[in-house]
C-alpha cells in the first residue's frame, strides 16, 4: 500500500457493427481522459470561474489500461439492464470486478450515453456501461466527444451523485457543490443563476452536471473526498488499495 490510488481497467467491446468495434487507439483515448480529468490535468480545468477555484480538485486517482476484450455479437442493441455484463446473456462477464474497473463498450440504445453502478452493488455487475458512439473521443459523436460520459460514469462509480441530487434543488450529499435546480444542458453561460434559493450561481461545469462535455471540467475537494473514502482500509472499494 503506497497510498497511491491506481484503478485497473479491463475494457469490454461488444460489436455488432465495424463501428461499434472501436479501435485500440480510440479505447487509449478514453483512458487518458479519465487520468486527465481525475489529475485535473484536463486543458479546460483553467476555465473554472474564480467563484468556484478554491473547491475545484485534483482527484488524484489514475487509471491503467490493462486489458482489451473484444467479442462479436448479432445483439444490436443492449439496454440497460446488464446483458452486456454476462456472457451467458451474450455480453462478456466482467474481469476481477473487486480489483478492476471493467468498462464496456456497446450499443446501448434509446439515446442513453452510459450508464453505472454504485458502490456495494453485486460484483458480477460492477463497472461502468458507456456506448460506443460516445467512447473516447476522436471518433466519438458530437457533442459529447470529449470522453467525459466516462468521466461522469466513473464518477458514479465511486459514489458521486448528479450535482443535482435528481431531486428539484436537490441535495448531492456534497456540502461544497452548490444546490442546482434540476440538470443542465447544453454549456450554460457563467454565471448560471440557479433559481433555487438563496441566490447563488450553479456549478454547470461539475462533472455531475448533464451539460455537453465541452462544458465540464472539474470535481471539486468534497467530491473527491467522497470518492477516496471508498478506498480507505475497510472501504468498500478497498480492493483496489495499491
Ligand atoms: N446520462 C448519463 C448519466 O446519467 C451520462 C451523461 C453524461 N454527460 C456527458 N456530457 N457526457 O449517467
Ligand atoms: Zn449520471
Ligand atoms: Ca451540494
């Protein structure tokens, strides 16, 4: 145990089309999102308004391809409700889900960019879900293009809850996120005056947030907070401890 946090990554792609069988390279870009984005090394993090820089945050966790697993299939579309997690159901069972993220990569359908599971959920369904239009980035679909559906994803992953607690003015059970409405869309121009009260502006670009990926950028110290805590001695995802 170094005190280092490097999160293991098995990815999983379920092809039914040349497209969906995502490239090698397209795959790598993903992974390098994830560790720009979870480092703040992402070239947008200076964009954070002023108002915001003092909680933006350095995660600090890092992510390590190790694995590639690629299977054909006629399935064209998955859903969500964990096929693509089980070869018995036609998908691909997940790789040493307590120590390895697993990803997959598929056609999930019905305009749904990923989708995750929390902590404490059942192994053979821990992961997170991201379709293949949306993996990565060069060859991903507008305007979410950017690789942060798996930032988001992960995020979930590790405990975080949409910035608006998916309730209106709803509580994300981080005291440093400020309360949002309901979720954002698009890329909101700062400052995004929340209409929940007291008067305040909305962090639009929090990962957390539904904005378009160009328009988030940044975690911030209570989310990272309760993201590391799951990996602490005991914690629920203590597996992954390097
Ligand atoms: N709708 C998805 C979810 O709730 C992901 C949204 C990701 N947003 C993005 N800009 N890529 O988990
Ligand atoms: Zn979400
Ligand atoms: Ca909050």
């Amino acid at each position: 145990v170094n005190g280092k946090i490097i999160i293991p990554v098995v990815v999983n792609v379920l092809y039914s089309t040349a497209a969906e069988n995502i490239s090698d390279a397209q795959i790598q870009s993903q992974i390098d999102v994830l560790n720009q984005d979870y480092t703040a090394t992402n070239t947008d993090f200076s964009n954070t308004p002023a108002e915001f820089a003092g909680v933006a945050a350095n995660v600090g966790i890092t992510f390590e391809l190790i694995k590639i697993n690629r299977k054909s299939t006629n399935k064209t579309s998955w859903g969500t409700r964990d096929a693509m997690k089980s070869t018995k159901k036609g998908g691909l069972d997940p790789t040493s889900p307590t120590t390895t993220l697993n990803m997959w990569s598929c056609n999930i359908g019905g305009g749904i960019l990923g989708y995750a599971q929390f902590p404490g959920g059942a192994s053979a369904t821990d992961g997170v879900v991201i379709d293949s239009d949306y993996f990565g980035i060069t060859t991903a679909s507008y305007p979410y293009n950017l690789g942060r559906t798996a930032s988001h994803e992960v995020g979930h992953w590790m405990n975080l809850r949409h910035i608006w607690g998916d309730a209106s003015c709803g509580d994300d059970l981080v005291s440093d996120t400020p309360v949002h409405k309901t979720s954002n869309f698009g890329v909101p121009t700062y400052p995004y005056v929340s209409t929940c009260l007291p008067a305040h502006n909305e962090m639009t670009m929090n990962y957390m947030d539904y904005t378009d990926d160009r328009g988030m950028y940044m975690f911030t110290n209570g989310q990272k907070a309760r993201m590391t805590a799951l990996f602490v001695a005991g914690g629920v995802r203590s597996g992954f401890r390097n």
